[in-house]
C-alpha cells in the first residue's frame, strides 16, 4: 500500500504505548532509523519516513517542495496516528520535514507530537542557516566539497563508493533544503515540548536555541561528543533513545 511507502515500520510492536516518526537526514533513505525499532524500549514503535527517489520508491522523482513533501507525509501518517500518542525525530534536513509536517497535521487534523525532537539542525527561521551560494551553476564535486568544509559531512565518508552512489539523491535534497525559507514565528507554531541535540564538535549547526521560539512548550537542549553525525556513535544513540523513552513515559503522568 502507498503509506506503507512512505512510513517504513521494520519492527511493528503492537503493544507499544507510543509511536516514534523517524525523518532521516538529506541524501539518505529509510533504513538506518526504522532498525531503532529493535533497539528501543518496548514502549514504542518505530516507523520511518521514506522520501520518494530511495529505497522501494526509487521510480519516483526525488522531491524538490518542503511543502509538498510534508503534505505527502501527513497524509501518509494520518492512519499511523490515530490511535496512541506519538513523537517525532528529525536529524538534519529531516527536522525540516519533521517540522513542517507537524504544522501540516496540526493545522489540518489537530494532532500534535506529545515531544518534538530536533537533532543537529540550525532553526528553521534562522538567518544563519548555511546556503548553496546563489549565481553560480556548481558542479557535483564542488557541492560534496562545501558540504565537507560546512561540516556537514567526513571527506572520508565522501570518497566512499556507497556516498557516490547516492550523490544525485543528496543534491536533490540540499537544493530542496535550500529553497526552504521558514519566516520568524509571530507567535509559536507548535505547543508540544521540543528537545534539541547537537554534537559537541558540529560546525555546521550555529543557531539551535531558536528552535525554542517554534514552540509554547518546554525547550531542552542536550550536546553529545562527535561531530554532525554524533547520532552514529552507540554511546550517543542509545542516549537519545532512553531519553526519548523517559520524555514519553513521563508526559503521561501530566
Ligand atoms: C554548505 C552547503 C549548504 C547546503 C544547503 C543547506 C542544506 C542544509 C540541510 C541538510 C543537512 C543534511 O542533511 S546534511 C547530511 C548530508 N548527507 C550525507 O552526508 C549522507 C549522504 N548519504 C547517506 O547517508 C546515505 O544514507 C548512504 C550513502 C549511506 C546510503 O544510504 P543507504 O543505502 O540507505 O545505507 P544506510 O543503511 O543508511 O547506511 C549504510 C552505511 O553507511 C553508514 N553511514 C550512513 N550515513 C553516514 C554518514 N553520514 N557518515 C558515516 N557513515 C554513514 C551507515 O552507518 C551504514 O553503515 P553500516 O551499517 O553498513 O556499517
């Protein structure tokens, strides 16, 4: 079926009392986090979202609209959603789509995360937010070199056959990412409590603490060792996942 596209469920776990919504970061499908499924406590499901272009969508253009995107995945997500309390997860590019989609379900379905959680993502409204420079058509290689030198990514992790493979995807998602212009919030967009975490060494990211002008609810930032891919590290990760576990276990005694 056409949800089960876009939502990837490797590990349904029918008695879990949450629901946990992966976006992963540009360039990459589905996989990494839906496996958090087995990792995490038996108190939540994991399901993660798969843009189109990846994976078994591969026949389908790789998107270009944030908006388009988020639409796609609310619709996709509203089933998913209706029975049990759920958050979200997006690391980088993915807190964008994550982020874009709540106001999507809000607006349109009243549902919201009970926690809304950010990693390694500069706010969507900031003026700090790294940019493809404009005026100039750039070749794939000097794109893969910006990103290195931003600290988005490892040259290591570049040169790799697997990283070249997926170099037309990832363009297609930056330039999306980069097209995307969020205004500053008035007032807050969201109400769920917002949790952000960065690696101590990311250079990438400058502005997180304005994510918390997103939200009314509470705002809590958490910095792990590693770089804009701390989330890789075991350590770090089974960190997030307990602390995810803890902030939906104790939302429901409020
Ligand atoms: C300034 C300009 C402004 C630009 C404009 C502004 C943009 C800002 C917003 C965008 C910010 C971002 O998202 S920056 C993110 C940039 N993206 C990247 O650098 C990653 C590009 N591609 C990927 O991550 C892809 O997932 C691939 C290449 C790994 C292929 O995917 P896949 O085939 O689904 O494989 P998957 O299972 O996910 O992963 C396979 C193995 O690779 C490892 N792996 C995956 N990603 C990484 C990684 N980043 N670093 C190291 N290792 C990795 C996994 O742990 C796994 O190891 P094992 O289990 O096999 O051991």
């Amino acid at each position: 079926p056409r949800n089960e596209k876009v939502v990837n469920c490797l590990y349904p776990n029918p008695n879990a009392i949450f629901r946990l919504i992966c976006f992963p970061w540009a360039g990459s499908g589905s996989t990494y986090f839906a496996k958090w499924g087995q990792k995490i406590h038996g108190s939540l499901e994991v399901h993660s979202i798969r843009l189109a272009g990846r994976e078994n969508r591969s026949d389908e253009q790789v998107p270009s609209d944030m908006y388009q995107v988020a639409d796609e995945i609310a619709c996709a997500l509203l089933p998913v959603l209706q029975d049990k309390p759920f958050a979200f997860f997006g690391h980088s590019l993915g807190s964008y789509i994550a982020f874009m989609t709540a106001l999507r379900l809000k607006e349109n379905h009243k549902l919201e995360p009970v926690h809304f959680f950010v990693s390694s993502t500069s706010a969507p409204h900031s003026k700090f937010r790294p940019r493809i420079p404009e005026g100039k058509e750039m070749t794939e290689e000097e794109i893969c070199n910006l990103l290195v030198s931003a600290g988005f990514t490892t040259k290591n992790f570049v040169d790799e056959e697997l990283f070249q493979l997926h170099v037309p995807i990832l363009l297609a998602d930056l330039y999306m990412a980069n097209a995307y212009f969020f205004d500053t919030p008035s007032e807050a967009v969201l109400s769920c409590d917002l949790s952000c975490f960065i690696g101590s060494e990311d250079q990438a990211v400058k502005d997180l603490e304005a994510w918390k002008d997103v939200t009314s609810g509470s705002f809590y930032m958490h910095k792990l060792p590693g770089g804009h891919f701390y989330v890789m590290e075991p350590t770090n990760e089974t960190f997030i996942m307990n602390y995810i576990t803890k902030c939906l276990e104790l939302s429901t005694l409020s």
